[in-house]
C-alpha cells in the first residue's frame, strides 16, 4: 500500500515548492551579481578552497530583503525585554553608550599585565638600541573617567588597572606619563570623551597633550602654534552603529553629539605655508591609534601646541596601538637620527583584549638583540 496524500498534504507540498521556485528565482540576480564581482582566477581559486562559497553566503546574506527586518525586530524585542544594545554596546544612563571591551577583565589579571608590559619593555629596549627615548600614555578608559553614567556596574578591579599598569611600567623602568587624575579631576569642566563614541573630544585630546608637557618640561621646544575652534559639527559616534533597534524606541541614544572642530597653526604662518612646510628639526615622534590618527581630535595638533614643536607621527586607525608602533619599528623612521623622542599613545582597554597580536614589532627587536 503507497501512502495516500490528502489534501492539506497537496496544499502543503505545493505551497513548499512555490517558495521553492520563488527563492530560486530571487536568487539569480544575487547570483549573477555576485559572479560580476569576482575574477574567473580568483573564484577558481576560492572554490577550490571552499572560500567560495562562504563568500557567497556571506554576500547574499546582506542583501537579503528580510535581513534588515529581522535583526531590527529582533533587537527591538532585545531592548524592550532586556535594554540590552546589540554585542559590541552597553547602554548607559542618560543616552550614554559604553563599548564592552572596557567590561571585559581578563581573568588572567596579572598575567594579561606582564604580558602587555614586557611586550612594551621589548620595543622600550629596541628605541634604546636606536638612541631614542620612550615615554608612554597611556589613555584611561571611558568607563572608568564617566563610572557615574554606567548602568552596569564594572568590575571593581577596573578601577585599579590604570594605577597597577602604571606601577608596573615604573617597576620595569618605562617612562610613562599618567592622565587619569587629570581626567577625573576636569571631566565636569568639558566633556572629555564622546557621549555616543568610543574616543576622547579634542578636549580630551588637548587636556593629554597640556599633562604629556607638565610631567615632561624638558621636551618643550620655542616654535609657537596655537589652536582655534574653527567650526562645529554633528558626530553620530561609532557605538551607534551598534544600536539595530528601532531609533522611536529610544531617540536619545540615535542623538549625535556635538564635536567642536579645532585647528593647529604655527604663529604667523598661513594656513598654505603649514601644510608645506614643518620645522628643519622633527625631534619627536609621535606613534598612536585612531585617537591619534583621526583629526576630528586634533591630538597632533594640541600636542604640538603644548611642547611647542613640530613633530612626526606613525598612526593607524581601528588596529590599536601596537600595529602602530610595529610599523614604526619597521620603517625607515626608525634609523633617523634626529628622532630622539617617542610618545606612545596607548589605550588603557588595550590590555582587556586577549593578547595584542603583533608578530612583527617582536621580530624587529629580536634583529637587534
């Protein structure tokens, strides 16, 4: 006896293979354009390797009519149920957004310590080698400076990992020149980090570089700049890329917020004067992250204001500040004899992540040593 289909089995069967023939017929131009994109070679080679197909998933999964839907809904139901951002975001009070990087103590406390310090001890002993002096700064968080618009409390330990990486730099005899006193001590007088972003305001910049010169008077030279606002603008911030909520839900947290825009000039020079020309001496170089690298901070440009010199910089955005100074190690700046200071812009959360991963800065001290 052969099974005997009924009709709610027919209606079932046929519907399945109406959705059937309707995905394959909105998947061909998908296909196609994904086949535009890709060289006969290339796409050989990829699917030779398995990587073809996953690239192609990956490629119709963002252009899929439903995905946007999906996650916003899905978020939205996140945040009514547990006001919870999306992974990458912790909402704060107020509208105040929190990367979960800064919430991430490693378990290895002291061991992630040591670890990051002699990795630095390392590049500290190959500028040695080069007669080059190293004096780190390290960047305190944004969660510990503003600990009173976290809606989740941190780890108590977190609070301690700015005063312990100081010591700890000390002990191991690495210059470094602190900033979360001044940090908490100012933060009410100007807004020193971003509401909505991951980095600093130019006010956080230019209070960092006023301290680097404090503790470091003998790195003050005599050529003058001076730094003016010279617009304003709205910054949307990069944690907002992390909110796939509907904005109606929340439309404090989708504000942007406003960045006061600043330039650096040396006195009585033009504008077209200093972009052309610098000081004959460039003592200083400057080596960084995107607190560095992004001029909506105007870090360079304080910085100079307040050692009054021009200086160098080896900065790279979203790779953290070890590819940076791995590409300093590596480059031809490195050899350069007038070079005789480097500052070391350094994020505190570096030290949350699981082990800064940078073989090349470690191959480059090793060909001296």
């Amino acid at each position: 006896m052969f099974p005997v289909m009924k009709s709610a089995s027919k209606i079932n069967g046929i519907a399945f293979i109406l959705m059937l023939a309707v995905m394959l017929v909105y998947s061909l131009p998908a296909v196609f354009s994904f086949a535009k994109t890709q060289s006969q070679a290339k796409a050989f080679e990829l699917f030779m390797s398995g990587a073809l197909l996953r690239k192609f998933e990956d490629y119709y999964d963002k252009g899929f009519f439903l995905r946007d839907p999906s996650i916003e809904m899905w978020a939205s139901a996140q945040y009514l149920l547990f006001r919870e951002g999306s992974s990458g975001v912790v909402l704060g009070r107020e509208g105040w957004l929190f990367t979960n990087e800064e919430y991430r103590l490693p378990n290895a406390y002291q061991q992630a310590l040591d670890s990051n310090v002699a990795k630095i001890a390392a590049v500290e002993k190959t500028l040695k080698a080069h007669n080059k002096r190293l004096i780190v700064l390290p960047l305190p968080m944004k969660l510990d400076v503003y600990a009173e618009y976290a809606a989740r409390t941190p780890n108590s330990r977190s609070q301690q990992l700015y005063g312990d990486f100081i010591a700890q730099l000390r002990s191991s005899s690495i210059e470094a020149a602190p900033l979360r006193d001044a940090f908490l001590a100012q933060k009410d007088q100007q807004p020193l980090f971003l509401r909505t972003d991951t980095h600093w305001t130019p006010f956080g910049a230019r209070l960092a570089a006023q301290e680097l010169a404090r503790q470091h008077p003998e790195l003050i030279g005599s050529a003058a700049y001076s730094s003016r606002q010279v617009a304003e603008k709205s910054l949307p911030g990069d944690l907002s890329n992390y909110l796939q909520f509907n904005p109606g839900l929340a439309p404090e947290r989708f504000t942007p917020s406003p960045l006061a825009v600043f330039e650096t000039l040396k006195d009585n020079q033009e504008v077209s004067d200093a972009a052309l020309f610098g000081d004959s001496e460039q003592p200083i170089m400057l080596v960084g992250s995107s607190y560095t690298k992004i001029d909506d901070w105007n870090f360079q440009g304080f910085l100079k204001e307040s050692l009054k010199t021009d200086l160098q910089t080896t900065a790279v955005e979203a790779r953290g500040p070890y590819y940076a100074m791995e590409q300093f190690l590596q480059g031809e700046q490195l050899q350069d004899p007038a070079i005789t200071t480097v500052i070391w812009e350094f994020p505190l959360r570096t030290l949350l992540r699981e082990e800064p991963t940078s073989a090349g800065w470690q191959a480059a001290a090793e060909q001296f040593f």
